[in-house]
C-alpha cells in the first residue's frame, strides 16, 4: 500500500470491511495490512469505532465523488432509475460500510453529498413538470424505499426474489413521476412542482415574496390531486 499512514489505514480498514465485516477490523489485522503499528491507529482514530466512521466516510465520498463526474441521462426520470440502481448496487457490493452508514445518528458530509445529487435529480423531474408529489415527498419516498430495498437484499445474501430491486424503483417512480413528457395539462400538483424548482431562478420578485410563494406552491403540490 502507498501513500500516509492514515491513507493506509483507512484503505485496510475498507478492505476488510468489504471481506469479512466489522468483526474483521481489528487493530492487529489493520496495522499488518497498512504497515503500521497500534498506536499510530489509536492517535489517528482515537477507537476502533472512530476508525470505522472515518473508513466508511472516505468510502462514501469516493464514491459520491465519482457519481458526480459520470454524465446524467437527458430524461430526468431515467436519470432517477440510474441513481436507484446505482445506489442499490453500491450498498449490496459494500454490504458492512452501508450498514455501518444507515445505523448513523447523523448524515456525514458524504453521505449528505449524495443527498444532494438525489436532490437536484428529484428537482430535474420537477423543473420538467413531470413529479406527481412536492420535492421533499418525493425525495424522502425515494431515499426510504431505496434504502430498504438495499437491506432487505444484503439480508437475503443472494436468496431474495429475482427482480425485487427493479420492481420497487419502478413501483416508487410510478409513485412519484409522470414517466413520459406531461399534456398540456398535468394537472395542479405537477404544475406547482415545476414552477417551485424554476422559483430559484426568478429574479422579478424579492426574497420575501420568493418565499411566500414558494411555501404556497410547496402546498399546493402536497395537496391531493384534483
């Protein structure tokens, strides 16, 4: 291994994560993969907690990191289809780190990364005036059933039915999108989502009145549909 000793640590760390689990980062199996003594883990990491934290932050920002350099579909609901599957994906191939970040009292930085990218990718559908709930419905809806969906298969290890994943992205996209290009009409939800995204952009009305209109239209688009 290259590179600092703490690089090296946390690069052993995610290692055996990824080959045995939590149980497998032990002090001992870390400093002989990273070249380093105990010590030097416990000044860095303070714990074998602290030392797992910090791993699975650097694995999740490396991969938040490279999702954010791949081009995204032009259709803003295939790009939501590929940021299930990509997720999805991620967590069943790093079964321990995803654990590890799911049971987290707080969203790391990495973590909140991604949320943003699932963010601005919801807004897209949005700003088409193709989502059928507010952005913040359809972000949590999404969030929640992805995550499930991921723990639900790493428990399974390979048992679950075939096609589970792609049934729920699609059931929770039919929930939230209009799948293809709106009528003139979509109806007043829709239509208030897609004026809500595009309100960051109006310069015609002042920050207050911004406001004001946007939590009208973020009720609007909560409201049921008539």
């Amino acid at each position: 291994m290259d590179g600092s000793p703490q690089e090296r640590i946390l690069d052993a760390a995610l290692r055996l994560l990824d080959e045995g689990g939590v149980d497998a980062v032990s002090t001992r199996a870390v400093g002989e993969l990273a070249h380093v003594q105990a010590p030097a883990i416990y000044r860095l990491f303070g714990d074998k907690q602290g030392l797992l934290d910090a791993a699975v932050e650097r694995g999740y920002a490396e991969w938040v990191a490279a999702k954010g350099e791949r081009p995204v579909a032009a259709d803003p609901v295939a790009a939501l289809r590929e940021g299930w599957d990509d997720a999805v994906a991620f967590g069943v191939d790093h079964p321990a780190m995803y654990r590890i970040a799911s049971g987290g009292p707080a969203r790391s930085a990495a973590l909140a990364a991604g949320y943003e990218l699932l963010a601005e990718k919801i807004r897209r559908v949005a700003d088409a005036g193709r989502l059928r709930l507010a952005e913040e419905q359809a972000l949590a809806l999404m969030q929640a059933a992805a995550r499930g969906v991921t723990l639900t298969l790493i428990d399974a290890a390979g048992t679950a039915p075939g096609g589970l994943s792609a049934e729920a992205r699609e059931a929770v996209i039919a929930a939230i999108a209009l799948d293809a290009a709106p009528a003139l009409d979509p109806g007043p939800r829709a239509a208030a989502a897609a004026l809500r995204a595009r309100l960051p952009q109006d310069e015609a009305l002042t920050a207050a009145e911004r406001a004001l209109l946007d939590e009208w239209l973020a009720r609007m688009s909560r409201s049921p549909q008539g």
